[in-house]
C-alpha cells in the first residue's frame, strides 16, 4: 500500500540536539520533531484510522498525535528527511491487512508421525523403568 501524508498535516519542530558535535551542538537547532494526527488526516479513510490506532495505540498521545523524532545526523534537511521516511515506514506497517487464517485439518502423514513419536517416546521412558538392576 503506498499513500503520502500531505505536508500541511505534518507539524514539525526542531530543537537543540544532544550528542557529539562540539560547539556546533550547542548553537544549532538539529534535532527534527514530526507530529501527525492520523485520526484528522484527509488521506486515511475511517477504517484505516481504525487500523492505525489499534496498531498504533501505544505510539499515540492522549490527543492523537504520532511524534517522531530524529536527531542521528548534525543536519536539519536530514534529520527531516529520516523523521518522515520513518513515519511513511511506521505507517505503510501499520495499514497491513493481515491475512485471514483458513484453519486446516493435519494430514494422516502427520497424524501418524506424531502417533509414531509418541510411541518411540513412551518405549524409550518405559525402558529406563524396567532396567533389572541385579
């Protein structure tokens, strides 16, 4: 499934990253907060905002919103640039539709493997038992 979130839903926020960098850390607003709201989104249809929030409920707030944040490399474009791949990622994994499961009877070949396993099991405990010792 492939969808865009339109850049008008996306709130972003950047902010003074931690980590290595020098000096440079200290004077640069690196680090990239993406905010979105699936449940407002325009390009999610209401079964999708169903799945995203049952898939997602543990990455939402209390008002709904997914924040993501990167702050691996000492640039603002690729810090943003990373923050929405992976929210594009965490929500092309969220919209799977799983596949039904069609239960399936085990085959005489299987029935009998384990019946056989079963009995080669019982033989080989019950040998150990009647071990006559004298």
């Amino acid at each position: 499934m492939s969808f865009s979130i339109p850049d008008d839903e996306l709130v972003f926020k950047a902010t003074r990253s931690g980590g290595a960098g020098g000096q440079h850390v200290n004077t640069s607003s690196t680090r990239i907060e993406v905010s979105w709201c699936p449940g407002q989104s325009r390009v999610l249809s209401e079964a999708q905002r169903q799945r995203v929030a049952t898939a997602l409920a543990t990455r939402l707030d209390s008002e709904g919103w997914l924040r993501i944040v990167s702050s691996e490399t000492r640039s603002q474009v690729q810090n943003r640039e990373r923050a929405v791949a992976r929210l594009h990622e965490l929500m092309r994994r969220a919209l799977v539709v799983p596949k039904a499961r069609r239960a399936t009877k085990p085959s005489r070949a299987a029935k009998q493997a384990r019946l056989d396993d079963k009995r080669a099991s019982a033989k080989r405990k019950a040998e150990r038992r009647r071990r006559d010792w004298d």
